[in-house]
C-alpha cells in the first residue's frame, strides 16, 4: 500500500492534510485542529529554509492583502473586532500557500478532489437528514454556515465537479465525481439561495464558452432545462407571490426566492450605506475587517430604512472596499486576476478550471460575499494545490 511506504513526516501530514480535506464542510473542530497543524508545519518548514515563497504577483497580492488588513486593525473603527476576524484572514492566505508551496510530493490532484468530494458528500446529507428528517429550516452546511455561505461552498464544489468529470479513470473517480456533480446541482435548488441559482446557468454558459463546448442546440437546450425545473418547482404551490404557511418548507423558500428575482430593496440600501461608510472614513485602508456589523443603514436612511446593522454587505466588492479600503480591493483584484489569466502549465489539468471557479467566485460576488470563511479555504486549496508542482496532476 501506497501510504505504508511513505516516511514517518510524510504519514502524518498526510493524515492532517486527509483531515482538513475530509471535515471542511462539516466539522469546524477537526477542521481547525488540521488547519493549525498544517500552518505549523508551514512556518516550520520556512524557518529553517526547506520550502521558499515563489516571486510572482500571485503571492504578492495576496501577502499584500494581507498586510493591509493587518493594517486596518489598527487604523479602522474598532480594534478589538478586528483582531477576532483577523484570524481567518490568516487563514485563507497561508493555506493557500502551504497548498502551493510545501513539498506534497505523495499527494495527486485527484486524489486531494477525492476527500474533497467524499468530506462535501458527507456533510451534505448531514444536512439533507436535518432539513428533511429533523425538520430543519433550509438546507445548510454545518461548518459553513447560513445559507448562502454554504451555496458558494456548494458551487465551488459544483464547478470543479464539472471541470473534472471524466478526466481521471480511476474507479472511484469514475462513479464519484458525477455523483458530486449531481449532488451539488440539487443542493444548490434546495438552498433556495438566489445568488446561486441566478448564477449558474451563466456560470455554464461561461464553461462551455470556455471549454468550446458552446453551440446553439447546447444554448436552447440549456435554457429549455432550466425552464423545465423552475416550471416544475412551482407546479408544487397554487400561489407563489409569498410564504403563505405557518411552517415553509424548502420549496416555498425557493418559489420565495425565484419569484422575487433580483428585487432587492433592503440590499441596495445596505451596498448605498458601504459606499457612505467608506467615504467617510480611511479610503485606502477601510474600516477594519469585521467591522461592518457597526455601520447602522438607518444612519443614511432614517425611518426608511429597511434593515438595521450591515454585517455582511451582500458584495464581495464593497464588502473589500469598506472593511479593507482601496489598497484591500486592489490587492484582492490582483490576486483573482493573476490566477485567472495564469498560463496553463499542465497537460492533463486545463486552466480553464481555475478560470471558471475563479469566475464562480467573482459573479456571485456581485450578490454576496465569496471570499471569507470555509468557502474560502475551499477556493484556494483548490488553486493553491493546482499550483503545487510537487503535487501529481
């Protein structure tokens, strides 16, 4: 067995790596013990010389960013606040370089998208047994979180499972990589998020534009499947305007959603009181990261306003604007932009891949934030590892 021959170190990062992998969509305990482990191991293995940072504008950026919101901790509105949120800042950037830079030499790229799936599978059906057997309100992964916390971690999932499907010819791959895909398609329906929902018919789009898949049949038939399932999820209720019923189930919280479209009042008020909120305090270093949750919309909108304090500002955008001021959001367009128009420097893994994850992100950013927590880490393990060329492809 493969894992039998691997050196002590190398056994016992693999099974840290496997554990990360494994719980990060549903265990937030075992996800943060692995999580630790591996940045020990990383600024380990950097103090004493046997890995070195790579010179690009990707780990720029993304230090940079970094550097910033550490910055804004001191110069935003509440320190304090900062600091508790600062700690997944840290996160998201050193697991991206430890997944892009620490010798993984006994790892594949298949087989790091194997415990992704088989974690994601997992915690999913977690959630569908809570939401269908227990009587839970809306479908939600248990380390991500709300809603549409768990939907970006779901398209994450949903895209690279597109990406990838049909490419590696190992059994397991075979029979679990269309599973996934299958699995996050319905979960992101059941999640009733209509930022995923109104995302992903223009995230196919954009896939098979990319991939020279397109063709007009493969348009109309796209569009025509699409109309059939929102056809046939409000065949379930005579009345769809609003939530009628005392308990609605994930059906109503769809038909809600979808027959409200893009009308959204309450978050053009929220986007507008960013903007405010930004103008008057740091341009360049922001607010300080987290401290949205102070900036009250009824300060801008008085008695019409129509919700109370931000705490998530529904714009990957504003929300790097406001919390991290300019030098945040450059950074962070910097960071996407660099890995989206990176070379493709692998035979059998298309950069198309990071491409459409890489699009996922920034489209659905227009509706929320897809840069912060689990969904996070997913995106830049996926990008870290890919980039990786200790880790076979």
């Amino acid at each position: 067995m493969f894992f039998l021959n691997l050196q002590i170190r190398d056994k016992l990062l693999y099974i840290i790596v496997a554990i990360y992998l494994l719980f990060l969509a549903h265990s937030e305990a075992f996800k943060n013990i692995a999580v630790y482990l591996m940045l020990g191991y990383f600024f380990y293995q950097l103090i004493i010389g046997r890995i070195a940072l790579t010179k690009d504008i990707i780990n720029i950026s993304i230090i940079a960013h970094l550097f910033f919101v550490f910055i804004g901790i001191f110069l935003g509105i509440n320190s304090k606040e900062s600091l508790g949120q600062f700690m997944d800042v840290i996160h998201i950037v050193f697991i991206f370089l430890f997944f892009r830079e620490v010798n993984l030499k006994f790892l594949t790229y298949e087989k790091v998208l194997q415990f992704l799936f088989v974690g994601f599978a997992f915690g999913i059906l977690f959630g569908m047994h809570y939401l269908f057997m227990l009587g839970g309100a809306r479908l939600e992964l248990h380390s991500v979180g709300s809603v549409n916390r768990s939907a970006v971690y779901m398209m994450y999932i949903f895209v690279t499972a597109l990406c990838f499907i049909g490419l590696y010819r190992s059994q397991f791959s075979r029979y679990l990589f269309p599973f996934i895909l299958f699995l996050s398609a319905i979960s992101l329906f059941i999640s009733a998020s209509r930022m995923a929902i109104f995302s992903l018919p223009v995230i196919l789009i954009f896939y098979y534009i990319l991939f020279k898949r397109i063709s007009i049949k493969k348009t109309l038939l796209l569009i025509l499947v699409f109309s059939i399932l929102i056809y046939f999820i409000f065949s379930f209720q005579k009345y769809s305007s609003a939530i009628a019923i005392a308990e609605p189930n994930w059906i109503d919280f769809l038909i809600y959603k979808i027959s409200n479209g893009l009308n959204g009042p309450h978050r053009l008020q929220i986007w507008t009181s960013s903007i405010y909120a930004w103008s008057e305090n740091n341009l360049w270093i922001g607010i300080g990261v987290g401290n949205s949750i102070f900036i009250d919309v009824g300060t801008y909108f008085g008695t019409a306003a129509t919700t109370g304090y931000i705490d998530n500002t529904h714009n990957v955008y504003l929300d790097m604007l406001l919390e991290r001021g300019f030098f945040g959001i450059l950074t962070f367009i910097s960071f996407m932009f660099s890995i989206f128009f990176i070379k493709n420097d692998h035979k059998l893994i298309s950069s198309n891949f990071i491409k459409t994850l890489t699009f996922s992100l920034l489209l659905m950013g227009l509706a929320n934030i897809t840069f912060r927590y689990e969904f996070a880490l997913l995106f830049v393990t996926l990008v870290g590892a890919y980039l990786n060329p200790s880790i076979k492809k």
